[in-house]
C-alpha cells in the first residue's frame, strides 16, 4: 500500500541515503544499492533477455517455419490462401444487436455477428476490454451459438465475466483466425 511505501521511505531509505560517514559518503545506501544489483542483475541482464527471445521467440518461428516449408510449403501456400481470403471477405464483417444482462454477479454479452463470405471458421469472436482505471486488459473467446434466422453465416456469440467490472469497459470484436496463424502479426 501507499503507506507502507512511504513508511519504507521516511525510515529506511531516505536515512541511508543522507546519512554521511566522514569522507561523505552514504555507507550503507551504497550497500543497498551493491545488494539490489546482485539480486536484480540475473533478471535484468541481456544474457536473460537473449534466452527469454531464444525460447519463447526465435525457437517457436523456426518450428513453425519447419511446418511450413513441410510438403513442399503446403500449409504455407495453405495461410497465403488464407489471408487472401480474410482480406477479399473483411468488408462483409459487421456487428448486429448487442444484448447484455446481469445475474448472479456475473454479466452476459449476446452479439449479433454476421461474417458473411469469411465464415466462422476463419473468424474468432472475443470480448475485450483495456487496461482502465486499475482494471487489468481481458480478452475473453466469445461462444459462437445459435445461427441468426435468414442470415449468411450470421451467429450469436456469447460470453460472460464477472460484474464486477463497468459493463462499458468491454467490447465485442472480430479478429481473423487460423489455428497456424500468429494474429495480429499476420
């Protein structure tokens, strides 16, 4: 809490910092300082940062590039096609009713979305909200559920989250979708 940061403040760190041996130097705010490097160092370094890139960046690409130049770039020439198609068919994409209710303390959001020629297998629904008023950012899959009478590959998506949280931090949204795909990168 705030007053336990300015308890720490007034009674430790504000002291050794101003607190001068002869020679006027800080003694025991420059070893606060020599014990935070030695504890924060390994987090911080570029050894780590290097090896969080390698594991969770470089090392992934290369395998999803070896899936990819598989059969002769198969499933590559398979997300070209893919892409193509998001984008002759995005224009067709829009929104209908949004209906929202509240029970339980949690909150239900019921969207109309009518994805036209992309079809709902190269279409993921999600409510999302951003980081707001100390609220976190929240990305929640909406279920797609029952067809909307008379429409082509229009469905109403559905999700629920807790009420906690203002009903207008959160929106429904459409992002392309392919199980191979890094969205939004691609």
């Amino acid at each position: 809490t705030a007053e336990r940061l300015y308890e720490v403040l007034e009674n430790a760190v504000v002291p050794e910092f101003y607190e001068r041996d002869a020679d006027g130097f800080p003694r025991r705010w420059i070893q606060r300082v020599r014990l935070s490097m030695c504890a924060l160092t390994a987090r911080f370094s570029s050894h780590r940062m290097l090896a969080e890139y390698v594991e969770n960046a470089y090392l992934p690409a290369a395998e999803r590039y070896r899936r990819r130049a598989a059969d002769l770039g198969a499933l590559g020439a398979e997300l070209e096609e893919w892409a193509a198609a998001v984008r002759d068919a995005w224009k067709g994409v829009r929104f209908g009713d949004l209906r929202v209710s509240e029970a339980d303390g949690k909150r239900r959001y019921d969207v109309q979305v009518y994805l036209g020629d992309l079809g709902a297998a190269r279409a993921a629904v999600e409510l999302y909200a951003d980081a707001v008023d100390g609220w976190p950012s929240e990305c929640v899959a909406m279920e797609r559920g029952a067809a909307i009478p008379g429409a082509i590959e229009g469905f109403v998506y559905t999700a629920e989250v807790s009420a906690e949280r203002p009903a207008g931090h959160y929106t429904p949204r459409v992002r392309p979708y392919h199980p191979e795909a890094i969205c939004p990168l691609e």
